[in-house]
C-alpha cells in the first residue's frame, strides 16, 4: 500500500507540462462550479456536524470537478472568437470582412430588412434564441422564426406600438399599445387585454417567477401574475415618467432609469425601493445588466457610459463623449451601445474581475437610421438591431454561449418538448418573495446580529500591539530647541500612553477603583454613619 | 485574422429517425440557471407537499382469523409468508403477494401466545396459554397448487406439554434451540419432549424473548417485575439485569448493530439500549400515548415499527427521539403485534379487531418496478427535500401528520403535564442551594437500578 501511493505521488511529480496547464485551466474552471468557499470547518465545534459537513464538501468539490471535466472535453461547440494578427484592430473588422471568413450558415445571419413605413422597430428574442418579436412604433407587430428566417405572423394593431415583449415561450407574448397592453398569441390573435396598468411604456417579463413588469406612462410599475392574472403589486416610482426599464436575470430586481439621473431597484414586496443609485447627473436613457448580475451598465444625456459593480454599489468604468440611446449584454459579457446609426461593442479585455471594458467591434449603418433598440440573440453570436428603417442582424463573434442545455433553453425543441416544460415552469415558479439583491440568502442562515465579545486574552494581545507600534514610531527631527532628547522621550510616552487608553482594559480598573475608593470610605466614616455604608 | 462563430447546423443537433430518442445537452454553467437556490427550495416543497398527497400507506386489512390477532412471525426464508397466531387458538399462514390465507394450524385450545419460525423456514413453534409447545411443518407452496383454497389445514409434527402457560418463544438464529417465555425461561431442542436448559431470575414471569442476531447464544428477556434481563446460553445464568420503572412488553434488537436492543415500555415510550451497557437507556423514543406493546427492528437496522395500546402503529427511526411516520384506521383497534417485512418495504400490524393489516413502510413510496427516470426523480425530490428540511415551510409540511381525536388529545394532556413536571423541578432548582436539586436525565430517569 505504502509503495502504491509513493508510486503515485513520484507519477504526479513527472507530470508533462501540458497536462500541468490543464490541471491549472480545470481548477480554474472548477472555482465557477464550487458556488462560493467551503465551509470553514475549524470553527464548528459540534463534532457530528463537522463529519457531515465534511463530507458534503468533499462531495462538493468531486461534482465540481466532474462538472469542469465536463466543461473541458464533453461539450460539444467551442465559443465564437476574433483574433487579429500583427497590428491589426479588432475594431477595424467591419462585417463584410467577417461574413466572407465565415461559413454559409453563419453569414446568412448578416442582414438588413428595410421597412420604412412603419418604424422605429422594437424587438425581442425567446429565450431559447429561436424566435424574435418585432414592434413596429406604427402599429406592425411580427413573430419571426429565426432559425429558418421564416414569418410566423404578422398584424397591424392600427395603433402606436411602445413595447413587445416574450412571456414564458413563443406561444404568447404582450405588446404595449396607445390605450392598454395586450396579449397575444403565436396565431396573432387578441388573447388579453391588460387595462389595469394603464398606458404601458416598457413592458419586461420575469422567467422564473412568470410575473409581467411593466411601466407606465405616469411612471408607475405594476407586476401581473400571469398564472392566474392577479395584480401582485403596483407603486408610484414617485419620480415620473420614465421608459427606461430592465431586469436584473440574475436575481429578478426590476430597475428603473428616471430623468433625474437616478437608478431604482424594486421587488414587489416593497413599496419603496431596494436601491437608489445615482448614476447620472443627466436624464439616464439606458440600463442593461450582465447576465451573472454583477454589473449593470448606465448611459446618460450627458453623453456617458457607466458601468456599475453591483456587489459595492460602486462605478467600475466610465466611457465618454458618448451617448447610448440603448444597450445589451450579451450572454458571454459583451456589452452593445447604440446611438444614431453606430454601434459599438465593449468587451471585457482583462478577464478577470477589474472590468477593463475596451473596444471591441464597430458597426455604422446606413446614415440617417435611427438605433431603437439593441438585443443580443441567446445562444447566437448575432446581435439584432431594431432602428427606423427597419431591422439588421449582424455578427458579433464571441457573444453567445455556445452550449445550450436542453432543460433550460432549446433552441431545436419539439412541441412535445415544449409542453413538458411548461409544466415544470408552473411547478418551478417562484413566488414573489424571492426576489431578492442577493438570492442566495435562501436557505442561509442570518447571522447574528450580536458582536461577539472579545476575550480578555485578545483584549491583551492588541494592546500589546498598539504599544509595541506606539513605540516603534519614529519621531520627526523638529527644529532647533524643540529636539530635546528629554522632550522626545516624553513625546513617547505620551504615545503609548495614548495608545493604551484606547482599551476597554482601563473601564474595568476603572470600576474596581470606585468600589475600593467606596469601601474605604466606609472606612472612614463616623461611626453614627457606618451604618448607611455599603456592606460586603 | 481568424473569426469564429457559433453555427450549428440542423441535422447535428435533431434526431434522424423519427425512432430516435431526441437528443439532450447539458451545460452545467450556473449562469445559465439564475435563482438555482430559490428554484430548489420551491422544488423541496413541492416535493415535501407531493409526499403528503401520495401518502397512502394503507395496502390491505386480511381478514380471516375469528378473535384478536395476538402474535406473528416472518418466514426468513420466504419472504411473502406471514403467519398470525389469534386468541382463539388459531394460527393461519398468509401470502402478502395474493393477500390470502395459504392454510391453517388448528390444535391449540386457548390463546396462541407465541410464534416463530427456524431460520431455515421449515419449522414453525408455536406455544400458548394451553401449556403446549407445538412444531409445526411448514408447507413448501409449489407452482402447481398456487391457487390452494383457503381451508387448507395441518396437522402439528410435535406437541410438547409442559407445566405452566407460555407467554412468548423466539427461535435462535442459525440454530437448532428455542426459547419459550412462561413462568421461567425454557430452552427447547426440536427433538425433546422437555425443555433442555430452564432458567430463571427471580420468582416473576417471564413477558418476552427474543435471541440476539448476531451472537446465537445471548437472548434478552422481559419479565412481569419491570426488568430486562440479558441471559448468555453458555453461562447457564443471567448475565446482566435492569429493572425499570414500568413493565416492558417486548424486545428487539438491531439486526444491523446487534449490540443494540430496543425495549417496547408499558409507559408509552420505547428505550434503545446498548447491552453491555444497561445502566443507560442510548435513545429514549417518546411518541406513544399508550403501552407499547410490541416492536420489531426494519433488515436494515435504521428504523423500527411499534404497535401500541393506543390504536396506532408508529414508525420510528432508529436513533431519533420522535417518530417518522403514525400509521391508524378508523377501524384497527389496539395492536398487539408488528412486523417489519424482511425486504423493509412493507409493515404488518395484527390487532384486536381479528385483522392483519398490510401497510407500506414508507407512505408515498411508489410500489412496482420504476424507469430510471422516474427513479432519478424520486432521488432529486428526496435529496432537496433533506438539503431544504430546516426551513420552516419545509419543515412544517413534513412533519404534519394527522392523528385521530383520542390520541391528539391525549398527546396534549401528556405534553401539559410534562410542560407543568419541568416547570416546577426548574423553580425548586431555582430557589434550592445549588447542587442539592440534581436533574436525572430523561435516559435515566426511568431506571431504578441494574442488578449484576
């Protein structure tokens, strides 16, 4: 036995180095599967519990790495990528150059479908990719099905489309009209009408929880069960009309852009908001999220960029001198800006955490088109453009996620297929509790609110600490006169000293010295007053 | 420069044939699932409320026998048999598959007491209140005669007379010796007439007997003087004896950590011991609101099942204070005997109402042969049920049972007196000098001593 492992542990020194370097990439991988540390098994004291935990984190850690390993050689598509030799930009690509280095398939992806009449176009993808719908601001509604470019429906509703959105599949979804926002169905026909939320101005649906958000243009939010139809919740924002609209995927916070500048987050079980972020000094006109809900993307009038870190609150980055009228990430962490006729695309350069968003690609359309709305495609390296004249599909390489899974979202699913996940998207719906800043509190425990009292021997230990830095301090040269040795080592002094009452240590002498200060004052006292001295 | 991006064409990721499974990927990147946590917690209560909804353990009441079930043994050699001794002298053999009787014993003139079967599931003992030990043949159904009627009866292959009524008997394991519980403890050979070995502690008779699984020569008795009494065969005396504050009606012991033996009390509770440690009960199982009066360990060793005074039968886990599961009908009266099937799928309770009853063990198990995709789910909805069970809805839903009137009031009644007991030990503690007032422990408080 003994032998063996030595046997092993020589095998794992001779590692080749490429199997090093996958050792290293699959550890890395494997940190996204763990979901967080491990528990710290040091601090539990009950003995059963700490086994238990134990091996729950080391079952942990084997599905993470068999998870990783999977990650590694079993899926079946690699990501998109753009790579550049020698000096050449990669924002210098335009899409000509990218559709002849592709394959057919992929470069029937890039295209421009005028249709002037009836803009600015407003769109939507499923969530599986495959489907798209198209608002147009003159009444033309379109269900597109993207995978054979094929037109499901279309209908003129006769009236100013605001908004479209998918609900829970392609089988339905709402369009915000003039007067009311309706549903309709894959057929194009009328399935509801929505008249409690008044004129809608943006319209989002939330998978997870089938709830239907929508803002109005009196500035209020209203959320609508879609299971049952009941009105879950509906506020005042307080801060006027606004058609700047988004959820957060990761944790289903709806937020808000106002003109004054500011960002509000709202779940639907509080009547004021999660989070109020000043993000602009301007009227903001975008907000976008990341899909693993860390950072939120802003644009402001004042021709600005920001990108926020959602776990500080704080600003990550700021692009200027330039104007987004609308933004989206895509599923890999691209972020898209549209202004005017141009739209660039920021990606992420570091990496890692510092969020270097720098220049990706560029993308000008014909002069005069005005940009609506910007929406990657799930699953696909395309980003679909809705603008005045129409709509475009270009190709962003890099921006989906190139593995779907079949549970989650199918782009080749089958009706069958369908209707079975319908039903366990009724069985799985959350309900509006769960919204949430951070949704991994479920099942967590609060910790307690108490501080914990530091022991006597910590109390010691720091003191000494402080005196010890006190003392190690080095006193400036002053000038002539006021250098005396003598002053100095009073200076000292006085700072450790200093130091020293800073701790709770002096309180508790302090309160011994009362009582003794008491006891020998009944000591002191006459004996026709003893007797009104406080006895042992 | 090189550019990729993602195609997929048609034909790759469809099926060809339209026999083709449809084909599945999986992508096991978080991101993708936003709200896992709140997703599984939804999922564990379903589950948890799932549970409930199919909870129907209830499988069949076989009715045959013309006075109260008294006791029952199982075949361990063949798992459908099941044999139910009543007060009126009859012992019938019963087939769980078809729920039928397979034949019957006629012969002893009061009420059976005891039953067992030889590990080898050829011989059943059968011994009662008439003062006979009876052997019996057991019949070998064979494929022809499956449908046998039911008036199918045997005549016994040894009648033993001995001086005074028995209570109990249990056979050995892997032996040819059985024990019978009357006035003293006799240990019986298959081929004498007379008890090999007598023994006894005491002037008290004794309840209950059952071998040990593990060691074929230690057995445990209970006797009518409140004690529990380990007896080592090779010694030809008691080894080691307990006596409790109330009587105990029967033993088992855990056939996975033979060690361990778990006593039925009269007061309602049931006592896990370990036996070479008697002067401390390892687990008290508080849940009955009546005489226990019999208990009988699941193969597996983590569960066992009591029957009791109090009309229900419980199902209790083997180291936890509270029971798993309360099984009752309207129409089962006090149970004097429980089974535990020897697969750990299903429960057998005979009571006073001339009933045995057939129960599955775990109530919203789903019987039969499963797909693997049904079997996988079962797994999942029981694995997040376990990682989601401290959260109070969870909780609160897995642990309601329905329990009938009398018991829920009874429960009540216990729990005041209980509450009112603690409340006034904890003021005397409060306002005597400290250290005068000493709390038992509960695992101790109903042992009076231990005798050597």
């Amino acid at each position: 036995m003994k032998l063996n492992s030595e046997d092993n542990i020589l095998m794992e020194k001779v590692l080749p180095p490429d199997e090093q370097e996958i050792d290293v990439e699959l550890e890395a991988k494997e940190k996204k599967y763990l979901r967080g540390g491990a528990v710290n098994l040091e601090s539990l004291k009950d003995k059963k519990l700490k086994t238990k935990v134990a091996s729950r984190e080391k079952f942990f850690g084997k599905s993470a790495k068999t998870a990783a390993k999977i990650e590694k050689w079993l899926l079946p598509n690699k990501g998109g990528g753009l790579e550049t030799d020698g000096l050449e930009k990669t924002w210098h690509i335009d899409q000509l150059k990218i559709s002849k280095e592709v394959d057919i398939l992929s470069s029937r992806k890039l295209y421009d479908v005028v249709l002037p009449d009836l803009g600015p176009y407003k769109l939507d993808f499923s969530a599986s990719g495959r489907h798209m719908v198209l608002g147009g601001r003159k009444g033309h509604i379109a269900l597109l099905d993207m995978m054979d470019l094929k037109l499901i429906k279309e209908i003129q509703v006769r009236e100013t489309v605001r908004d479209v959105a998918f609900l829970h599949n392609d089988q339905l979804f709402a369009a915000a009209q003039k007067k009311y926002a309706y549903i309709y169905g894959r057929d194009g026909t009328e399935v509801h009408c929505l008249k409690e939320r008044g004129p809608v101005a943006r319209l989002r649906f939330l998978k997870n929880h089938l709830l239907l958000a929508s803002v109005n243009k009196i500035g209020q939010l209203h959320y609508q069960d879609l299971t049952h139809g009941e009105m879950v919740a509906s506020f005042r924002t307080g801060k006027g009309r606004t058609d700047v609209m988004e959820v957060n995927p990761y944790n289903g916070v709806v937020a808000l852009g106002h003109s004054g500048g500011t960002v509000t987050m709202w779940k639907p079980t509080s009547q004021v908001p999660l989070v109020q972020l000043h993000c602009h000094p301007g009227p903001v006109s975008s907000v976008a999220f990341h899909p693993n809900g860390h950072l939120m993307a802003t644009s402001g009038k004042e021709r600005k960029v920001k990108i926020w870190d959602l776990r500080k609150f704080g600003e990550v980055k700021t692009i200027d001198g330039f104007h987004a009228k609308t933004l989206s990430f895509s599923q890999k962490g691209l972020l898209a800006a549209g202004t005017g006729s141009f739209v660039q695309v920021l990606s992420d350069s570091s990496g890692d955490s510092s969020h270097k968003y720098t220049r990706y690609m560029n993308h000008s359309m014909v002069k005069g088109y005005q940009i609506e709305k910007l929406m990657f495609r799930p699953y696909e390296d395309v980003l679909g453009i809705g603008h005045s004249m129409g709509w475009s599909s270009i190709l962003i390489p890099g921006s989906g996620e190139p593995n779907f899974d079949s549970w989650v979202a199918n782009p080749f699913e089958t009706s069958k297929q369908r209707r079975e996940k319908e039903v366990h998207m009724l069985l799985d719906k959350l309900p509006p509790e769960t919204i949430m800043l951070d949704p991994s509190q479920i099942g967590a425990m609060r910790p307690s609110r108490r501080k914990e009292k530091p022991t006597r021997g910590e109390i010691e230990a720091e003191k000494e600490v402080a005196i010890e830095a006190a003392k190690s301090i080095e006193l400036k040269n002053k000038t002539k006169g006021r250098n005396k040795p003598s002053k100095r080592t009073k200076k000292k002094k006085e700072m450790v000293e200093n130091a020293k009452r800073t701790f709770p240590e002096q309180e508790h002498n302090k309160a011994v010295k009362k009582r003794r200060i008491g006891e020998d004052a009944a000591a002191e006292l006459p004996t026709s007053l003893k007797r009104f001295a406080r006895k042992k | 420069m090189k550019v990729k991006v993602i195609s997929r064409s048609v034909d790759e990721f469809t099926r060809e044939r339209s026999q083709d499974l449809q084909r599945v990927f999986h992508n096991f990147d978080p991101s993708l699932r936003p709200m896992e946590k709140a997703v599984e917690y939804k999922r564990a209560l379903n589950a948890a409320k799932l549970d409930k909804i199919h909870a129907k353990p209830f499988m069949h009441a076989m009715d045959g026998h013309r006075d109260g079930i008294s006791c029952m043994a199982k075949n361990p050699n063949y798992l459908k048999d099941i044999f139910s001794g009543s007060m009126d002298g009859d012992i019938r053999l019963w087939d769980l598959a078809t729920r039928r009787t397979v034949c019957e014993f006629p012969g002893h003139q009061g009420a059976v007491r005891g039953l067992t079967v030889s590990t080898d599931g050829n011989v059943l003992v059968s011994c009662g209140t008439d003062c006979t030990v009876r052997l019996w043949n057991v019949p070998r159904p064979s494929l022809q005669d499956f449908n046998i009627s039911s008036e199918n009866s045997i005549e016994p292959s040894a009648v033993y007379v001995w001086k005074n009524a028995f209570w109990g008997v249990d056979h050995q394991y892997g032996g040819e010796l059985f024990a019978t519980a009357g006035a003293q403890l006799d240990i019986w050979n298959h081929n004498r007439s007379q008890p090999v070995q007598s023994l006894q502690w005491g002037t008290d008779s004794v309840i209950s007997v059952r071998f040990n699984p593990g060691e074929p020569d230690l057995l445990a008795t209970s006797a009518s003087d409140r004690s529990i009494t380990i007896y080592d065969l090779r010694m030809s005396s008691a080894a080691k004896k307990i006596i409790m504050m109330t009587k105990t009606n029967s033993i088992a012991w855990n056939p996975m950590e033979p060690m361990n033996l778990t006593a039925a009390n009269e007061d309602g509770s049931c006592y896990s011991f370990d036996g070479r440690k008697l002067d401390e009960a390892k687990c008290v199982h508080k849940d009955h609101v009546s005489a226990v009066m019999d208990i009988d360990y699941s193969p597996t060793g983590r569960e066992f099942i009591t029957g009791s005074y109090d009309r229900s039968v419980r199902i209790f886990p083997y180291n936890g204070g509270h029971s798993r599961e309360i099984y009752h009908t309207k129409r089962m009266q006090r149970v004097f005997c429980v089974k535990y099937s020897c697969d750990a799928t299903y429960v057998i309770s005979g009571s006073d109402d001339t009933n045995v009853r057939l129960w599955k063990s775990k109530a919203s198990e789903q019987l039969g042969v499963l797909l693997p995709r049904e079997q996988r789910k079962h797994e999942y909805d029981e694995s997040v049920k376990n990682r989601y069970k401290h959260l109070p809805e969870v909780k609160r839903i897995v642990r309601h049972k329905h329990v009938p009137k009398p018991i829920f009031k009874a429960i009540g009644i216990i729990r005041a007196k209980n509450d009112s007991k603690r409340r006034k030990d904890a003021r005397r503690k409060a306002h005597s000098a400290p250290g005068t007032v000493i709390t038992v422990p509960l695992r101790k408080r109903r042992i009076i001593k231990e005798v050597e």
